[in-house]
C-alpha cells in the first residue's frame, strides 16, 4: 500500500475573556505567631472587601504562603554581622473573573482603600483550553489535507482512507499581558473618585499547533 504523510499547522488567535489578578502581602513580625495571625487578619480584610463586588471568600485562592526568620546586617568595627530582624510572612493570592475594566478599576480601588499594602500583577487568560484546543487541532487537520489534496492532484494519484494520526498534546499557554503594580501610593489612596480608570485592552493570544496525517493514495 502506497501512503503519503503529510504534516499541518494550525493557527489561531483567541481573545482572552477572564482577568487574573495576583495579589502580594507580606510583613515583619516580632513573634512567629504574630506573623501567623497578622497574615490571616488580612486574608479575612480582603474577603471583606471583595464580598461588596460580588465575591465569595473561596474566590480568594492561595498560592504561595511562607514565614520565614529575617535578619539584617550591621557592621561592627571591621567584622561584618547579622542580627535577628523577626519573622517575615509572604502570602501570595489570586483572584479570577471574567474580564470587565469597570470592576477590575473599581476592585484595585477598594484594595488600595483598604489600608493594606498590597502589590498586584493582573494577567489575562481565555477560561475555556480544551475549546482553544479543538479549534486548533481542527485548523491543522484542515492545513493537512488541503496539503495532501494539492500534492495528489499535481502527482496524478487520489487520497485513499486515513491510515493514521499522529499528534502529540503539547501545553498551551492562554495568558498575555501581565502588569506589575505595586503598593498603591498615599496620592492615590486619598483620591476622590471611587474607581481606577482601568481602559485596558489585552492584545489576542497567539497559537500553533501541528498534527501529522498520513493517507493512502490509489
């Protein structure tokens, strides 16, 4: 049996529909207990703040939690030394939803309000990958045989039946844009309005994908 295998690429650009916002605590306290409770009191002021927007407190996920001893160095005479600063406690968070600068301007707003001192990064992602997949499997197949049929056609041979499919799933990545921002300034904090004026427009995410077919031709 005479086969023909041919390789297609697909394409696609994909609007991201939901904002990630990665969000940033972190202080120094005395005790390690303090640390430990200083931490989960801000934890419960950001729920707080965001059950007004329409979150429920497990929409505040955790990602990274650490509390660790910190120390500072000091000089003393010609001998450099450390001593015991206290415990430092990191807690990283993100909150997801769909996208809508209206509310993201007015979340990063009531954050800022708050009296924490948060430093964010806010991403955008497209909230459906396995959708994002198939339309991209489906545009390589498509590349593949349109390939196929032309190659045929100027060899004087005619596709048979699929003999086989070969892909191998790759990780897509539907994130762009991400920003930093770091802790809201007292200018900021004290301004009259009730909203950041976030006009933000994330570019469309870019992907490829290749599927390999192979025919038989008669």
């Amino acid at each position: 049996m005479k086969t023909i295998r041919i390789t297609g690429r697909g394409s696609l650009r994909v609007a991201p529909d939901k904002t990630r916002i990665h969000i940033a605590l972190n202080g120094v306290c005395e005790e390690y207990a303090q640390a430990l409770e200083k931490a989960s009191q801000e934890r419960v002021s950001l729920q707080e703040v965001l059950r007004s927007f329409g979150f429920v407190d497990s929409d505040l996920k955790t990602l990274n939690f650490n509390v660790d001893p910190e120390y500072e160095g000091y000089q003393e005479g010609n001998v450099w030394k450390q001593k015991f600063k206290g415990y430092r406690y990191y807690h990283q968070l993100k909150l997801e939803f769909p996208s809508d600068n209206e509310r993201l301007g007015k979340v990063l707003y009531a954050l800022a309000k708050s009296g924490l001192t948060p430093e964010f990064s806010i991403g955008f992602f497209a909230s459906d990958p396995e959708a994002v997949r198939s339309a991209l499997l489906a545009d390589a197949v498509a590349d593949a045989k349109a390939k196929a049929a032309a190659l045929t056609a100027a060899a004087g041979v005619t596709l048979g039946d699929i003999q086989s499919i070969d892909y191998a799933k790759a990780d897509l990545n539907l994130a762009v844009n991400t920003m930093r921002m770091p802790m809201m300034a007292k200018g900021a904090m004290e301004a009259e309005e009730c909203s950041y004026d976030m006009n933000v427009q994330p570019d469309d995410i870019e992907l490829s994908d290749t599927v390999t077919v192979i025919w038989e031709i008669v």
